[in-house]
C-alpha cells in the first residue's frame, strides 16, 4: 500500500509543537513527493556553493602525499594547453578528462597550479547543472538531492 504524498506547502503548516510528526512530515514531503529541477539545484547549490569556496579560498595548494597526482595531471594539462593530443603526442592511461578540466583551468588564471582547482571547480558546477533536471523529474525530491 502507497502511503499519501505530502506536499511542501503543508509540510510548513504542520503544528511543530510534535517534533515527531514535523519530523515525519518533512521526511514524506522530500521522500514522497514528486521532485522538480529547480528546487533541486536550489538545494545542490547549498551544498555546493560553501564546498567551492572552502576549496578557492586558500591562496596555496598543499600536498604532502601523492604530490605526483597532481604532477601528472599538471603535465597532462600542460601538454593539451600547448596544443599536443592525448594518446597521439602523449600517453597516460588516466585519458584526457582530467588533463581537459586542468587546461581550462590555465586558460582561466594562467599556468599555474591553482588552475587544477579551477578546472575541478567548473566541472563541479557542469556536473551539477546538467544532472539536477533529468534527475529532478524522475525521482522524488530527497532521493534525487542524495543523489547529486
């Protein structure tokens, strides 16, 4: 037997002197009801947002362990800036994905390690954008934020 769908509307005017019930209540608003896109990347982006700028706002890249990871990625990035092919001029068997995302880095701020984050950053958001609408109207709201 399905259980009734809750919509947000009536989430909010549920009495919140039971915890319990309110509690209850917004569980089956976000797990039972039917999602949409924008609410969706509302929610994402309040995740998102904090998690970017925790990442940018340090001026300085430290790597203490697995310092060659980003060496890789930094010479495959560096290769593709100046115009060679992967697995054509170069091989690493990481592909190109992550040599891509670091080049657009350098194109952004120039050849410098932080373009790495850059690049990660702008694929972040691509990501994000691109998954929260099909995602979004498929499943339902909580499910589809967990999700992306």
């Amino acid at each position: 037997m399905q259980e009734p769908t809750v919509s947000l509307r009536q989430v909010a005017t549920i009495d919140r002197n039971s915890r319990a019930d309110w509690i209850d209540a917004l569980m089956r608003g976000m797990f039972l009801t039917p999602g949409g896109a924008l609410p969706l990347l509302v929610l994402s982006a309040v995740l998102i947002i904090p998690a970017i700028w925790a990442v940018l706002s340090s001026p300085v890249i430290y790597s203490r362990e697995m310092t060659w990871d980003l060496m890789f990625n930094l010479d495959g990035a560096w290769r593709l800036y100046n115009g060679q092919t992967a697995h054509v001029d170069f091989h690493d068997p990481l592909g190109s994905l992550p040599f891509a995302a670091t080049a657009l880095g350098f194109y952004v701020v120039g050849t410098k390690p932080f373009a790495f984050l850059i690049g990660e950053t702008i694929v972040a958001i691509l990501i994000t954008v691109l998954a929260d609408p099909p995602i979004g109207n498929v499943i339902e709201l909580g499910f589809a934020f967990i999700v992306t």
